[in-house]
C-alpha cells in the first residue's frame, strides 16, 4: 500500500505544478486584459501585430486553461462542492467507501469517456487547420480544444489519486495527515 500511496502523492504533486501553470495563466490573464483595456480606451497603440480581437481571445483562452490546469488540483484539496447531510453521520470506514467508489465507478470512467470523446475533436481542428471565426482571430485552435483532453486527464488523475487514498483507508493504511485530502471537511 505504500508504493500506491507514494504514487498517489506524485500525482498530487503533478497536479499542484499543473495547478501552479494554471495560476500564472490567470496572472497572463490579468496582464492581457490590463493591457487590452489601456489600448483600448487610454489611445496607446497595439505593437506585435496585435489587435483587439486577438487580444480578447487570448482572455478567453487563458481563462480556459487556468481551469483546465486546475480542475484535478482541486479535485485532490477537496475545494469541491459536497453535499454533506448523510455522508457526515456515517463511519469513517463507510466514508472511504463511498469515495472510492465514486471515484472507480463515476469520476475515472467519466474521465476517460470526456478525454476519449474530446480527442476527434481537437484532432480535427488540428487537421484542418481551424482557426478563429473572425478573420483577424488567433489561429491554432486545437491547442484550446486540446485543452478539454488535458483537463480529463489531469481531473481522472485525480480520481486515481483519491481512489488509491480511499483504499488505503479503507485498509486502514492511510496516515491520518491524509485523511481531510480524501474525505474533505475537518475528519
């Protein structure tokens, strides 16, 4: 159980450095609406090439990956919303139940399905050399459908992480440190 445990904690660890890269996104973010706002209304001219529509695509591509590269980061810290009133009166070995079969039977196989079915999706987009509706748009618009792919991956990582932490749980093996990260909540 220790060797799954230290796999679910290089997982975990993947997870915050991909959570990381998702928070300088929104820092991007910020720095491009700033930036699109000051052109815009204060007269500063646009220098690169750049124009407003592109500017406000890119707004809209960096917030798409901020989320896409923090989902599982907060599947694993458990900033998820929980519907508690049952879950809390039940024994904590029940509890880790619940979790590893939600994560086995719902969050893994729903995982795999969205990756899988958004695989086409991004791949046409890369064959065909889709680019953004508005002829002045950014172009290579796979690297944002290849988002969703990314985002299933990391997100059933994540569900493989807490699953194995479930488990360990529910062997008893699990350090005590470890159990507010599987089950949410003060345990």
């Amino acid at each position: 159980m220790r060797a799954f445990l230290t796999v679910s904690r290089g997982i975990d660890r993947l997870l915050g450095w991909s959570a990381v890269i998702g928070g300088w996104c929104i820092v991007g973010l910020i720095l491009v609406v700033f930036y699109d706002v000051v052109t815009r209304y204060l007269g500063v001219p646009k220098v690169f090439g750049l124009n407003s529509t592109k500017l406000q695509e890119s707004e809209y591509w960096l917030h798409s990956y901020a989320i896409v590269l923090v989902v599982g980061a907060a599947y694993v810290r458990q900033t998820h919303v929980r519907i508690d009133l049952l879950r809390e009166n039940l024994s904590l070995r029940l509890r880790y139940w619940i979790e590893a079969v939600g994560c086995a039977v719902m969050l893994v196989p729903y995982s795999i399905l969205g990756a899988w079915l958004s695989w086409p999706y991004a791949l046409r987009a890369w064959s065909t050399g889709e680019t953004s509706k508005s002829q002045i748009g950014l172009s290579d618009i796979w690297l944002l459908k290849g988002g969703l792919i990314v985002m299933f991956v990391l997100l059933g990582l994540a569900g493989l992480s807490v699953f194995i932490k479930a488990v360990a749980g529910i062997a008893g093996q699990l350090p005590a440190s470890m159990q507010a990260e599987t089950l949410g909540g003060e345990n």
